[in-house]
C-alpha cells in the first residue's frame, strides 16, 4: 500500500488532472470557435478577443496557476522535510475538491458570488495548512 507521506501526492496528482483537462476544454473551445467562424486562429493573440465559448474556460485554466502555486510549494516542503500527517491530506484533499468545485461553478455561471464562497473553501484549506506548518516548526 501506499505509505502516508505518498498519499498527499495523490491530490497533486488531482490537481493535474485537472488542469490537463482545461488544457483540452480550452483547446476544444477554441478549435470549434474557429471551425464555426466565431474566431481567426490570430484573434487568439490577444486575451481580449477570446471567444465567449472558451472565456469561463480559459479564465479557470489562468486560476489553477495563481493561489495553486503556494500549494505545490507547500507539498514539496512537507514531502522534503518528512512532515505529512493526516492533518495535511486531509486538507489537501480539501482543496482539490474546492479547486474542483471552483471549476465547475466558474466554468457553468457567471455567478461571482457563489465562485467567491466555493474559493473560500480551498482557500482557507491552504491557510490552515500553511500555518500549521510554520506552528509545527516553530514550536516543535
């Protein structure tokens, strides 16, 4: 079986799945923009001129890249320094399953209220990692 430390790669892994697939949604999207006539492949060159079709899409493929960074880098330190416990896959599977939500919500609505509140769960997930990592190395 897996051993603990392992496991929290597993919402790594997640999160890339994730974002492989915006990558091939926002392809698709564009692709059909193009195909139908909406779109030349150069309006691509400027953010402004992406097509509504791939707007939500592409919007949600920039976000995975923003607060997902501190995650990435907070896994890679407690992978290093041997501190995963069951608290930190917890919450990391926590926020894989807010970045999922967020998704969802962001690519079917433009609901900003209810994107704002799913955020907050994956959001609050990584903060309350991040300060028991520093509590666990200073007070331990």
């Amino acid at each position: 079986m897996f051993a603990l430390p392992d496991i929290i790669l597993v919402p790594v892994f997640g999160h890339l799945v994730l974002i492989f697939f915006l990558f091939v949604m926002v392809s698709i999207k564009r692709m059909t923009a193009v195909a139908q006539g909406e779109l030349q492949t150069d309006d691509l060159a400027y953010k402004s001129n992406e097509p509504e079709a791939s707007r939500r899409w592409v919007n949600n493929l920039n976000n995975q890249f923003e607060v997902p960074v501190l995650f990435y880098a907070l896994i890679a330190l407690l992978y290093a320094t041997g501190s995963v416990n069951w608290f930190y896959v917890s919450f990391a599977f926590l926020f894989l399953f807010g970045r999922m939500i967020h998704t969802f919500v962001q690519v079917s609505a433009d609901n900003v209220g209810l994107r704002g509140k799913v955020f907050t769960i994956n959001f609050l997930a990584l903060v309350c990692m991040w300060l028991m990592f520093f509590f666990d190395r200073w007070f331990s």
